[in-house]
C-alpha cells in the first residue's frame, strides 16, 4: 500500500487508526481540546494508545482503562475526576455517534459548548 493510501498512523503503536470512532485526535477536538485547524498536524493514537485520557471514558462500548501511576485518575480531586469523566464520556459518545450521522461539516463535530460559530 502506498503511503498516501493509508489512513492516519498512531504514533503510539505505528499501526493505522482504521476509524473515527477509535480516534484520540477526533475525541480531543469533539472536546475542545485541538482546534479545527490542528487536524491534519496533530499526531494520531488509538484511544487505548492514550489512556491517560482512555481511563476517564465510562461506557460499557469501550473497556475500561486503570493507570496505576501517579497520573492515575484516582489521583485526582474528585470533582476533576468527575467532571472529566463525564466530558470524556459525552465526547467519546459523539464520536460514536458521528459514525451513524450522514456526513457534515467538521464545525459541527464537537459537543455543543465547543462548536464555533460558523
């Protein structure tokens, strides 16, 4: 396969992020975390290859994620932990749910508090 021909690499793992629904770089942007403009720069990973963030998604179509390390989310205030659970959970339940939607403008990608106006 031709370079140009595959998709985004993880530069985690090295190997293709096949689908929106398991990309980090498209879950930072739905939750305002990269700017539209970053998308085709930023790097790449699979969401288990960043489990930093992996760890706060609560829902039953993702597994779970523990860190035992100090940036573990057990480490955190709990009301921090609380509210990025729960961001990084509605952001990862967009990005599954863009998968079903008909296409759009990527304006329209990220969680209401976080859409531009355009």
């Amino acid at each position: 396969m031709a370079k140009c021909d595959q998709g985004y690499l993880c530069e985690v793992c090295g190997e293709e992020v096949e689908d929106l629904s398991e990309s980090d770089l498209y879950l930072r942007f739905i939750i305002g975390e990269v700017p539209v403009r970053d998308l085709l720069t930023s790097p790449e990973r699979h969401l288990k290859c960043h489990p930093f963030l992996a760890q706060f998604i609560l829902d039953d179509r993702f597994e779970p994620v523990k860190l035992d390390s100090p940036f573990s989310k057990e480490n955190l205030d709990p009301a921090e932990r609380s509210r990025m659970e729960a961001l990084v959970t509605r952001g990862f339940q967009r990005l599954q749910e863009l998968r079903t939607l008909p296409p759009m403008p990527f304006a329209h990608y990220p969680l209401p508090e976080f859409q531009t106006a355009g």
